[in-house]
C-alpha cells in the first residue's frame, strides 16, 4: 500500500460520499495476454453497487466474463498533499510499444 494510502484512508462514509457524488471514473481488467485493460467509465453507486454504464458487448465485458478481477479509480481533485520537507519527483516510464 503506498503512503498516502495508509496515512490519508477514507471512512465508510467518506467512501460512499465519494461513490454517491462522483459519476466517472476509470475501470480496469485484464486482457486474454495478461495486460491491462482500462476504460473510461460513467457510472451510479446505489444500495451498496456500482451500476456501470455501457454496451452490454465489447473488450470489457469479454475481459470481464474471462476474468472477474476488476479495479475501479474514482477520486476528486480536492487539492495537493504538499510535504514541505521534500522535494517532488518526475518519474521517468520506458514503455516499449
């Protein structure tokens, strides 16, 4: 778990006031090969279920029906998480297409 993660949780409620206020967000799967696969997603959170708006066919589904392990992001931009003690980092991707 990274260290925003363990330092900034969210509540339950936090949770749902997220889920209940946000309609969009990124869903994740994985394809036949392994690699992944991410869709931008509308979407209703309601009695404790997400409700994904989309075709009923298409790459998702298929990866979905091949494989139920899913990652879902949603978030808001409330703001940055300064640390005034360090300075940021650029990361640098090698990405071989």
């Amino acid at each position: 778990m990274q260290h925003r993660m363990k330092t900034h949780r969210l509540t339950k409620e936090q949770v749902n006031n997220l889920l209940s206020q946000t309609q969009t967000g990124c869903l994740a799967t994985l394809n036949t090969n392994g690699s992944p696969y991410v869709t931008p997603i509308h979407f209703l959170y309601l009695d404790n279920a997400i409700y994904i708006h989309g075709l009923p066919k298409g790459q998702k589904i298929d990866n979905i029906k091949a494989n139920s392990n899913v990652s879902m992001t949603v978030y808001e931009m409330g703001g940055l998480l300064l640390d005034p003690d360090v300075s940021p980092v650029i990361p640098t991707l090698n990405i071989k297409v």
